[in-house]
C-alpha cells in the first residue's frame, strides 16, 4: 500500500500497521490483505463483491477489521458484507471507508452490510467515513447496514462522518426479536456544499426488545442534512431516537421523525433539538482568551464528542 493508502488506514480504523486479530483490507477494488483466525473466518464471495465474515459461537474478546480505501480518482464499487455472528460470541468490528479523490471524476463506493446476530450475542461495530484530496471529482459514499438481531443479542454502533465527504445516503435497518437490543450513536460534520441523508427504520418485533439512536451533527457553509427516523412498536419494547444538530452559516438541517406504536404496551420516544451555537458559550470561551472561530471549533469538538 501507498503512504496515501496508509493515511486513509489512519483515518478511518486507526490502523498503524497490521491489525491483531483477523483482518481484510480492500484497496481500490482489490485485497490487499487478509488474516482469518481460529474463531474467525473470512471468505470472499462466489457471486458478487464482498465478503462473509463467520464468527464461531462463544468466540470473545477478538476483533475484526475490514476498511476500505480508494485513491484512484473514477473508481466506482458496490461491496456485499455478510457477518454471521454465532450465539454467546462478544466480537468489536471495525470497518470504515476512506476515499482520497485528486482528479476531477467521482469516486464512489457503496457497501451493504448484514448483520446476522445470534442469540445472546454481543456486538460492538465501529464505522468511520472519511474524504480527503484536492481534485475537482466529488467523494461518494452509500453505506447500508441491516441487522437481524435474534433473542437476547445486543449490537452497539458508533458511526462516525469525519470530513470530506461530498455525498452520503445512509440507510439503517434493524428487526429485532425478544430482548434484543440496539444502540446506535451517530456523528456527522458536513461543509462547503456537501450533502447527508440519514435513514433509521427499526422494527421492535420481540417482547422487551429495545432500540436506542443517538445522532449528532453539524452543518456548516452551504451544506445540508436530513435526518429520518422511523420506530415500530411491534410488541412490548421501548424505542428511542434523538437528532441533536448544530447549524451555521447558509447551512440547513431537517429532521423527519416516525414512532408507531402497534402495542398497547409500546413506550416509545423521539427527540430533536437543531439550532445554533449559543452566543454566551462564545461569549464564555472568548472572555478566555480564544478568538471566535477558536471558541467555535472548541464548541464543536465538545459536541462531536
């Protein structure tokens, strides 16, 4: 791998050098390395791009990495992720996509992950997306993320927009059986003109099952964000969604919310709050000693966090 390869490895799965644990790295539309483990196996799909991920039950304390760099300009993908997740196994994964764009043709890449996750199993799924390059050609990135969440298992994802990226569609999709669990936490920052959808639709289908979504943003210059969520109360469960957004310059941020509670015993709840950054917080860090656009980033930083 190139040094631009490498630093898209940086930004997005902390990657210094090779991972511990298994790994596949994709680069540019091919492998540029893979490692399976015991408990772990890794295998490249017979009828179109990706890969399967099979976890052994009871597999704990391993990790997975599978990121994804792209530094050729007008390079375009679709990927297939499939993670079967055996019953009783606690796995972090850690995936992410980071596109360097110098010339001025789009590249783009689209990923479909799919969670399989057994009973009793324990999740933690870290995803970044990042952009970076001077070219004229715009940096695309789609990722869609299904999760089938059988009895009593529990996923928890932190995704992560990072910068420079011109254009998102993110889809999330979650059905949940008995006591089954999800937590999502989302952060985005978009700017100059840039644009991020994010979609949320989670069928609470299972007795006491229970989703949690978090997401914060902000949106500068002249971008523009849409926040959806959609909740279905399908039987005795509790969902929650929250879209916390700060908005500045000619920047807009929209936030469509949906709770459906199809049982008498569904306690659902939806939360948005969008407005700017209060003048007697830059007030307060400006009597400090910072400049505005000092107090500003400091704000941010804090609620990106």
């Amino acid at each position: 791998m190139d040094q631009i390869q490498k630093n898209l490895l940086e930004q997005i799965a902390d990657l210094h050098d090779v991972p511990a644990g298994a790994y596949n790295i994709r680069a540019n539309s091919e492998s540029a390395g893979r490692r399976t483990t015991a408990n772990i196996d890794i295998v490249t799909k017979e009828d179109k791009p990706g890969i399967d991920i099979i976890i052994k039950p009871g597999t704990k304390n391993e990790s997975v990495h599978i990121p994804v760099v792209i530094s050729e300009s007008g390079l375009e993908e679709m990927v297939y992720n499939d993670f079967h997740i055996g019953e009783g196994a606690e796995v972090t994964i850690v995936a992410g996509c980071g596109i360097h764009n110098a010339g001025d043709e789009k590249s783009r890449h689209d990923g479909i992950h799919t969670f399989y996750v057994g009973k009793n199993a324990r999740i933690k799924y870290v995803e970044k997306h990042y952009g970076s390059g001077e070219g004229t050609g715009e940096r695309v990135m789609n990722p869609k993320t299904v999760c089938i969440l059988e009895e009593g298992a529990y996923l928890e994802m932190d995704t992560v927009q990072i910068k420079g990226v011109d254009s998102t569609d993110r889809i999330t999709e979650a059905k949940l059986a008995d006591g089954a669990t999800i937590v999502v936490s989302e952060k985005i920052m978009t700017h100059g003109k840039q644009n991020a959808t994010t979609t949320f639709k989670v069928d609470l289908d299972g007795v006491d099952s229970s989703a949690h979504v978090v997401s914060r943003s902000v949106a500068k210059d002249e971008s523009t964000q849409l926040f959806i969520s959609e909740v279905n109360g399908n039987n005795r469960c509790n969902g929650h969604t929250e879209c916390d957004a700060i908005v500045m310059d000619g920047a807009t941020v929209s936030a469509v919310p949906k709770v459906s509670a199809n049982n008498v015993e569904a306690s659902l709840i939806h939360e948005a709050a969008i407005g700017k950054i209060a003048g007697e917080q830059l007030m307060k860090l400006m009597t400090l000693g910072l400049s505005e656009k000092d107090a500003e980033e400091h704000i941010i930083n804090g609620f990106l966090k």
